[in-house]
C-alpha cells in the first residue's frame, strides 16, 4: 500500500497547492445547484427527447449498431453528421466501424511507463486481463502482478452471455472505450460491479484519451462512494489527475478538497488560497490567520505567516495614512499624491511606499522603513536599492547620500554600497538623478574602462578627463576635447592639462 | 539570407487545401441551422477563423450580427444563436446560462453549439446537468490544422501544454493524433516516424489507431518523414532570450496567429496590424536573420529601392507610362514594408537597449556555458531585488535550474524568500507549479546534505520523509542539460569567433552560443536514421524515444522527394527560433521542414501559462 500512496505523497507541494486552489470556492458550492446524475446516451437529440425508458432507448439503439456493424459503414457519426457530408469527407477514415484484424501499417509501440504507483487494490487493468487473451490486440500492460490476483479475479471477468439478454449490448470495457474515442454509441449503465467500473477505468487510462478518462470519471464519481473512488484513485495517477483537473474546472471545490484532504491525510499538506478571491482585506486577513495552524511545509509556512503579517501591517498603513491624505495637512501626500492603494502589495512594493512616504518616522512606527526592514528580515541589498530608488524619486539627495557613508572608528567616512556603483548609477539615472549627483557615485566605479564608458554616457565630463589624465594618455585627452562644448570649463581644464609642460605622458 | 542553398532542396506541399476543408465545413456546419442567426465566437477563435473565412462568408450563410463570447448576458434578439466555441466547461457552462436565462422568460430560441476541435464528453456532461441537453443541437467542427505560412502549421492549442504537462490531462492526445492523421491522409502515406517524450509516444499510438481503424488510400506521398518531440523534452531553448528577427519580433509585440500589431513607436503614426509570412517579400529576407544584421540589409534594401525610384528621372512619356504602370506599385508595396520594419528594428533597439539587453545576454549565455554562476545568480538577484519584469526573473530563474540541475538548497530558498517579497506571495503556487515541471527545482539533498538539516528533515516530515523524498526524486525529471550539452556538442567553446552573417551552423540562432536542443536532436536522428548511437543521449533525456517505420515505407524509401519532406510536430509549443534553425538546417542539408506545432509559444506564453496567481 505505501509504494502507491508515496507517488501520490511525493507530489505534496502540488497536491498542497491545489488545495489552496479548492478551497476558495468552497463556499460556492453550497449555493449552486446540486450536482445531477449524468449519463452518456448520446443518441440523437430526437431519440434522448422520446426517451421514455432506458429499456426503449437501448433496445432502438441495439438495432441500429447490428445494422451498423453488418454494413461495415458508418450511417451517422457521434456529432451527427450523415455519410456524405462535407465534414465526414474531412474525417474520412476516423469513425468507421470496421474492426479490421489487417495488419496495421505502423507498429504499435509501448507507451505505459513505469510509474510508482503499481495498483495493490487487485483490481487492476493488468491483474484482471491476464484472465483475457482477445485476438492479441492488447499485448502485456504490466506483468508485475503474481497470478494470485488474476485467479481471483479472473473468472469475474464475463459473465455467461445470457445474463446479458436484457442490456443493450455486451460490449466489453475495452469495446466500450473504443467506442467512446470512435466518438459512437454507448452505454456505461451496465458496468455496475467494481471490478467492471476499474476495467473500464484502466482502460480508458491505457487508451491515452483524456476526453474518454474524464467521461468514465464522471460516471464513476455518480455511482461509486466517494471514498472508494478516492481509495482506489490513490494507485491510478493519470485517473487521480483526470479527475483532479475535472473538479477544477467545473469549481466543484467541495469534492475537490475532500479528495485533495484524503489523499495528504498521511502527510503534511493541507492550505487554502481563497484568500486570492477574497476583495475585502479584514476578512482576507483573517482566512490567511485561520491558514496559519495549516501544516504547511515549514518553510511555506514562513512565507504564509509573512504575508499574513504584511496584510495586518498593510491595513494599518493604509487606513492611517488615507486619514492623512483627506486631511490634507501633510505635505508629502500633497506634493505626491497617492497613485493607489497599498494593501495586497508585494512587501518590496511596500517597504519602496514606505520609504517613500514615511522614510523619517522612528523605528518604533508600524509604517517605517526600518521597522519593515526589521520584521520581514529584508536583506541588506534589497533595502538599499529600494530606499535609494525612492529617495531619488523625491530627488532627496541628501538622504541617497546618507545611505552610503559609513564612518569607521577614527570618525572618517567613506561610500559604500552593497551593491555595485555601476547599478547604482543606473538606478540614480533612472530616477533622473542631475549630472552632478551621477557624476559622485560614476567616480567610485572601480574599473577605469567601465567608469570612462559611463562617465561618456552620462556626460560627466570631469571624471573622463581625470581619468584620461590619470592613464597619462594624451592621445585620448585630446580627442575628448573634441566632444565637449566650445568655451566651456571643461574645455579649459582639458587646455590646461595638454599645456602644462610639467605633466609626463605616455 | 546569403547563404546559398542546396539546389536540391524539394518543393513544400501545398497547404491551403486544409484552409479550403476547413472552411467549407464550416459553412456546411452553419447550413445545418437554416435560416438567420447570430454567431458567438470564442475570443481565442477569432484570429484562426480570420485566416480561412471573412465575414462575408459568414452573411452568405445567414450569419446576422457576430458576438464574441465574453461570459455576460447576450444582447441579441435573435431567434437562432450559434455558438462557435473551444470544448470548454467555463463556456458550455455560459451558454447554459443563456438558455436558462431565456427559459425563464419564456423567450424561444434554437440553440447550436459548434465545438472546434472536438467536443469533449465533460462538455455535454455540463449541458445535461444544467438541464440543457437536447435543447441545444452539437456539432464538431474539425478545424485541426491552421497554416500560418508555407512551412508553419498551427494547431492554435495554447493550452496544451500547461492541460498536457502540468495538469496530467490527456484530453489533447488525440487531438495530436487526428491532426497527424488528417495531414497523413491528405500528404502521407508517411514511411517513417520517429519521436520522443511521452506525449509524442501516445499521440503516434492515437495517430496509428486512427490510421487502423479507416481505410487506406495508396496515392504519392509528399511527406515521407515524421519527428514528434515534446516541449517538456527541452526547456532549454523556449526560456532563451531570442535574438533572430522573427522570434524578436514574437519577444516583443507578440506575433498573434501569424499577424502582429505595430503600435505608434514604430510606425510613428497609428497602429497597423500587419501579416507576417513569405508573402511579405522584406521580412521573408530577414526573418532568420540574426538581428545584427538585419539593419545593414534594410539599409541596402533602402538604398536600392532609391535607385530604382530614381530611374525616372530622364524618362520620357512612354516609358513614365510603362513605370507606373508596371513598377510603380511593386515599388511603393516595398517602400511600405520596407519602413515598416525599418520602424520595428529602431523600436526593438530601444527597448532593448533601455533594458541592458546585452548584460541580459551575457547571463544566459554564462549559464549556457556553466560559467560564472555565482555571477549570474547575484545578476538575477539584483534583477528581483529591483522588480524588474516578474516573468524576466522567473525565466532567468528556471534557466538556471535546468543548466545547473537544480538550484542549492540554500540559493533555492533565498532566492524564493526574495521573489515573493518582490512579486508578491501569490507566487508561491507559480513555484509549486514550476517545481512540478521540473523547470525551477532544488536541488535534490544526497551528498550535499548537512547532518542539521536532514535532523530538521526528519523532526518536521517523520518517518516517511525518507521515503518521500526517494519517490519524489525519481519522479521529478532532472534536466541533466551539462551532461547533453556535453555530449551533443550544444555549447560551442568560448572565445572562438563566430560571424553571424555566415552562419556555419544552428547555433546562429543564439549569436553562436547555443544550438537549440530540439534541433540538435532532430539533425542527430535524421542522420541515423533513427535513435542508434544516441542511447546515452536518450538515456539522459528520461527515453520515450522511438523510431517506427510503415509497413509501405521500407522500400519505395530514399527514392522520392518526400523523404526529404520532414515533418516536425512540437507537442507543447515551438518558438520561432527553433524554426528559424530548422529552416538553416534543411538548407544545409537538402531537407524542407515543416512545422506542426500545437502553438507558437515563447518564454513568456510558457512562463505565463504556470502562473496561478491570477487564476
């Protein structure tokens, strides 16, 4: 039993994550409609508005497939397309009855992969089809299970024709799932024992079509319990996944999360994420708090209880500092109108706010960038680059200056930045920082041949010349005396330096 | 391009046929419901129906006012609605709703729902529960294949990838197989298929089942060959920053089933939306271009076409008349396209260079090369750090993931801790999806894991941790790409030069750091004729290889121009790039490609079709 539940186990980030997913809508459910039983008589609309009785429908349908098989030719395909038709002409060859023993142009290759999940209910496709060896069509699907469970199952297989006399055919599960891909007749009504429901299933599975997987699902799901449909989807995968999507998609997030919660019941993984489709923040604060007590992974977790702290914080900023702007007495919210609100922002987005509208308040305040800085663990970096961004958007050169200097213990001070002054310079720039505050930070760049290329850029013309004159390269000085302005100082500095006949050069 | 191509090469089959089928089944579908009405139109389905029909087709057969599907109530007034939709439970679940809605005011309408490509069995399941079914006449639509251009067939299924490779469906497997069939039974009968990856291998059994079950027509086959590969196969090369002139454009203003928009900063007047394909005489020279080429081109091509303008000074009457009447047109076509992309080019540059494009190209092509990783991981640092574009960062992430097989734990962490606090902790469902496919994992302890963490391990996830962590490493794909990169020979050795104005090979496509895995593949198969030599190649790349040849394909073999007709289908998507490759392969080798995917995707389709932020 473990070898199974462990494939399904080992996916628990995903299994976690589509939790998260169900549980949003769980709510809804309850106030939609009931599910409805389904059933797969896709006759013609004609025939499923007379159908009076099962019995009816089935015995008309009975005449028509013998028909069908015995002229070897398709009459109306599932879509209801006469023999003829344009559409048919496109699909030419796709829905014909024939059930050729011709041999086939192309070989059939093996297409079942090993997976972990080796059945152990003994109800699987390979256990019970050992007992059945049909014209050869189905060569081995997985010998790995003894013949114990096939003498135990195998004399299940088909009951004596006669039983059958009253149904609308006897086709095989494997008949039926041709039928369903051919996209002609059927009926699922009849398999009604497990083992005829899972043989359905496993081949449907080993037929590789989604469509007729989900079909077969969604039979199984309106009449088997859910927790033997669950159980027995722990050793079935690609019928597990099927299924999973299907509940997706129809939002039938009840059962989704139930199965969801029986499949992680040994493991730990359980969330929820209708937070996503929460609008209001008080109560999407207190479902991420109910999400707390979840065993999520630990380091989840962490992020979960971070975002659960970040929306509290959020809502205080955001409630306070609206006050602020409607008083219309700070001067900040005044000059710099609030674009939009910050609740439900990246932490990122809200230390920059921060920064940018509370960047003096004291530590002690929820709304300062130090406090954020403090709580969220930001690293150095991060918070160095969103404070020098918001400080240059304010143009507040004094503060992006201050973020730099370090004094040592003899009290002198010196720049430094965690991050290289080149992306520093880039971001100043971005922020349409002036040429004198660029040309600062453009000076610390170590390398002389990145400084020189960004000095160019930015037109910090001093740095250029300095350096030229500190390469002693006279060829270069003089050919940047041709790119500055005419008159200008810095053309005199670059005069100053070629005449000054003291000055070596290369 | 300058290359000069193998004479040799055969002719491309003719694929308008499949636009002709299509339309006319459509018309033949919208006769089955006489009379006028109001067609609703899936959003998705709009640009693939205007590359077979116009509107005019539409009113012939007494199509009244169209609709696109938007999930609200409908307006129309008409007695007859017609529903042309994606076999989709959120729309079948909307038009449950309408008629609902008109149930319960008595209002009478005829209901037709056209599916395309198929229907699905979930689909009616809907309309049964609803109470809808037998109300509403279905029909399928079997609009498989859309050509883009000469050798591009679409099968419009931007979902497939995430439904096929995240969600485990398998609902488009025989669409892949009937969309083989259909090209088999109009251009086969193909003599060999080869294939790898899961999804290849089911769609060729879908595909040969189908063949089986209809009967077979012994006519010329203009396709002989078949490679089918599937996306999840290589990640490598959908995740690179493209830098030929088609897969730029797509990079940036997002080619849309074969048209793409450009906006005031290129045509610095209003928008115009503009076909791309081999009609567009300009962009057929330089779509496979590399893109620091294509301004020296159009500058020659400028400087030509003022010559030619220039011819008429000195005409006299007669021969003015014959210009005008004979170049004149041709001229002006030209000098519109020619603008155009010169518009796109300066655009392109812009953006490009606003965004340090090339310290974003030397990233890739150190992870490509497994070169100053500790660089590249404190560049992409900076990039999160900065909020630069969220998917940017989330594809530089996985790129690093794959070439490294794995990020350390420790990275892995830090790196997660920072992109949620930069993008938001939504994200943490895109990381849960990422790791599933493989594309953005840690890596996996071993070795390498501390005598505290494991006890952390064994404290937090008890006794089945163990075990756990046995099953989700085998399970989990490991990309392995050094080892192939290695042994295919895909990262060709620094420091060479390489001049993209002649390329010597498919690495071109990535300024010659990088030849795209998929096409490696496919050259190294076409070559041997099969998978024989690549065992440790496949073994690497997690099997599913096959190599298959038809029973009618054995002797009239290497005989015929099909053989050298090869067809290659992309389960998952296939970027532009990796046409452009396979387009310089098949000159350099005599072969014409063509191909089939089930869209056109690039880093950013792919990326955006894992997030589930916004679901």
């Amino acid at each position: 039993m473990h070898c199974a539940k462990l494939a399904v186990v080992s996916n628990s980030d995903w299994l976690c994550v589509q939790m998260m997913k169900s549980k949003a809508d769980e709510e809804d459910y309850w106030n939609s409609s009931k599910f409805k039983a389904f059933t797969f008589d896709d006759e013609d609309d004609e025939f499923s508005r007379l159908k009076e009785s099962k019995q009816a429908v089935n015995s008309i349908r009975r005449l028509v497939e013998e028909d069908d098989d015995e002229d070897d030719v398709e009459k109306v395909s599932w879509s209801g397309e006469p023999v003829g038709s344009i559409s048919w002409s496109v699909r030419e060859t796709a829905a014909s009855n024939q059930r050729t023993d011709r041999e086939p142009t192309f070989p059939k290759i093996n297409t079942d992969t090993p997976t972990l999940s080796k059945s152990n209910s003994g109800y699987s496709l390979s256990s019970l089809f050992k007992g059945k060896t049909k014209g050869g069509n189905f060569q081995s699907f997985n010998d790995s299970l003894s013949d114990l469970s096939v003498r135990l199952y195998a004399p299940e297989l088909r009951k004596p024709k006669s039983e059958y006399k009253d149904y609308v055919s006897d086709w095989s599960p494997e008949e039926t799932i041709q039928r369903m891909q051919q996209g002609k007749a059927f009926s699922l009504e009849k398999f009604r024992s497990l083992q005829d429901k899972l043989l359905l299933l496993d081949f449907a599975v080993s037929a590789h079509d989604g469509n007729v997987i989900t079909a077969v699902l969604i039979y199984l799901k309106r009449t088997l319990g859910k927790e033997v449909l669950f159980r027995e989807l722990e050793s079935r995968q690609t019928a597990l996944r099927h299924l999973i999507q299907y509940l997706t998609e129809t939002r039938d997030q009840r059962l989704l999360l139930e199965l969801l919660r029986s499949l992680c019941r040994t493991g730990p993984c359980t969330t929820g994420r209708e937070h996503l489709s929460i609008t209001d923040e008080n109560k999407r604060r207190d479902f991420l708090k109910s999400c707390l007590s979840l065993p999520f992974s630990p380091e989840d977790s962490a992020h979960v209880q971070d975002h659960f702290t970040l929306l509290e914080r959020q809502i205080i900023i955001e409630a306070t500092d609206r006050q602020a702007e409607r008083g219309g007495k700070v001067e900040i919210f005044q000059k710099f109108p609030r674009r939009a609100s910050i609740l439900n922002m990246p932490l990122v987005t809200t230390l920059y706010y921060c920064c940018f509208y509370h960047y003096t308040e004291p530590e002690g305040t929820y709304s300062s960038s130090l406090n954020i800085r403090q709580t969220f663990k930001i690293s150095e970096k991060q918070y160095f680059v969103t404070a020098l961004a918001a400080r240059a958007k304010l143009k507040a050169w004094s503060d992006v200056d201050a973020l730099f200097t370090s004094r040592n213990w003899l009290g002198f001070t010196r720049k430094k930045s965690p991050l290289s002054f080149q992306r520093v310079v880039d971001i100043l720039q971005k922020n349409s920082a002036p040429t004198q505050v660029l040309q600062d930070y453009v000076a610390l760049v170590d390398d002389a041949e990145l400084r020189i290329s960004l000095a160019q850029k930015h037109k910090c013309h001093d740095i250029v010349i300095n350096t030229y004159r500190d390469l002693k390269d006279r060829q270069l000085l003089l050919g940047y005396r041709g790119k500055v302005e005419r008159g200008s100082a810095e053309e005199r500095k670059i005069d100053e330096l070629l005449n000054n006949p003291r000055r070596r050069w290369k | 391009m300058a290359h000069s191509a193998r004479r040799d090469s055969p002719e491309l089959p003719d694929f308008s046929l499949l636009k002709r089928l299509a339309r006319d089944q459509l018309v033949y579908l919208l006769e089955q419901l006489p009379g006028k009405k109001d067609l609703f139109i899936e959003a998705d389905l709009m640009s693939p129906l205007d590359r077979i029909a116009n509107v005019s087709t539409l009113k012939e057969h007494e199509v009244d006012k169209l609709y696109k599907v938007e999930y609200k109530p409908i307006t129309s007034t008409s007695d007859q609605l017609c529903f042309l939709i994606r076999p989709r439970i959120k729309t079948v679940k909307w038009i449950c709703d309408v008629a609902n809605a008109d149930k319960a005011t008595g209002k009478f309408r005829r209901y037709k729902i056209i599916f395309t490509p198929q229907k699905f069995y979930a689909c009616e399941a809907v309309l049964e529960e609803q109470g809808i079914f037998g109300d509403v006449t279905t029909d399928e639509w079997a609009f498989y294949l859309l050509p883009l251009d000469d050798d591009i067939i679409s099968l419009e299924l931007p979902e497939f990838f995430r439904d096929n490779f995240l969600a485990g469906d398998q609902r488009w497997v025989r669409t892949a197989g009937s969309a083989l069939h259909l090209l088999h039974s109009l251009y086969g009968p193909f003599s060999k298929v080869y294939g790898i990856g899961r999804c290849s291998k089911m769609a060729y059994e879908s595909w040969r089942e189908q063949v089986a079950e209809g009967e077979q027509r012994t006519r010329q086959a203009e396709i002989g060959r078949v490679f089918l590969i599937d996306r999840d196969v290589d990640f490598v090369t959908p995740l690179c920053s493209q830098v030929v002139y088609e897969g730029l454009v797509d990079d940036i203003f997002r080619i849309k089933c074969g048209c793409v928009e450009f906006g005031p900063d290129v045509t610095s007047d209003k928008s115009v939306k503009v076909m791309l394909n081999s009609q567009d005489k300009v962009f057929n020279e330089i779509r496979n271009e590399h893109f620091s080429n294509v301004f020296g081109f159009l500058s020659q091509k400028a400087r030509n076409l003022q010559t030619a303008y220039d011819k008429r000074r000195g005409m006299d009457i007669k021969q003015m008349k014959t210009f005008v009447s004979e170049e004149l047109k041709g001229l002006k076509q030209e000098h519109r396209l020619l603008s155009l992309h010169i518009g796109a080019s300066e655009s392109i540059m812009k953006k490009k260079t606003k965004q340090d494009f090339q310290e974003l190209l030397k990233t890739e092509h150190s992870l490509l090369e497994g070169f100053e990783i500790r660089e590249c991981i404190s560049f992409i640092e900076e990039h999160i750090n900065r909020q630069v574009s969220m998917i940017q960062s989330l594809r530089l992430l996985c790129l690093l993931s794959i070439t490294e097989n794995g990020l350390m734990p420790k990275d892995y962490r830090s790196l997660k801790a920072q992109y949620l606090q930069s993008y938001g902790v939504d994200h943490l469902l895109t990381f849960a999806n990422l790791r599933h496919l493989g594309l953005l994992v840690e890596q996996q302890p071993g070795e390498t894991l501390t005598v505290m963490e494991s006890k952390v391990g064994k404290l937090v996830n008890d006794k089945t941790a163990g075990k756990l962590t046995d099953a989700f490493s085998s399970l989990a794909r490991k990309s392995n790409f050094r080892a192939l990169s290695r042994r295919l020979n895909l990262v060709p050795k620094s420091g060479e030069e390489y001049d993209l104005r002649v390329p010597r090979d498919m690495a071109y496509i990535f300024s010659g750091a990088y030849v795209p895995l998929s096409c490696k593949l496919i050259e190294q198969v076409l070559e041997r004729d099969g998978w024989t030599g690549l065992e440790e190649v496949t073994k690497l790349l997690n099997g599913n290889e096959f190599a298959v040849t038809g029973s009618n394909g054995a002797d009239s073999k290497a005989k015929n121009d099909a053989q050298r007709i090869i067809l290659v289908m992309f389960l998952g998507g296939c970027t532009f790039s990796e046409i452009s490759a396979l387009r310089f392969l098949g000159r350099e080798k005599g072969y014409k490609f063509i191909v089939v995917a089930t869209a056109i995707t690039n880093s950013s389709r792919l990326l955006e079709s894992l997030l589930d932020n916004h679901v």
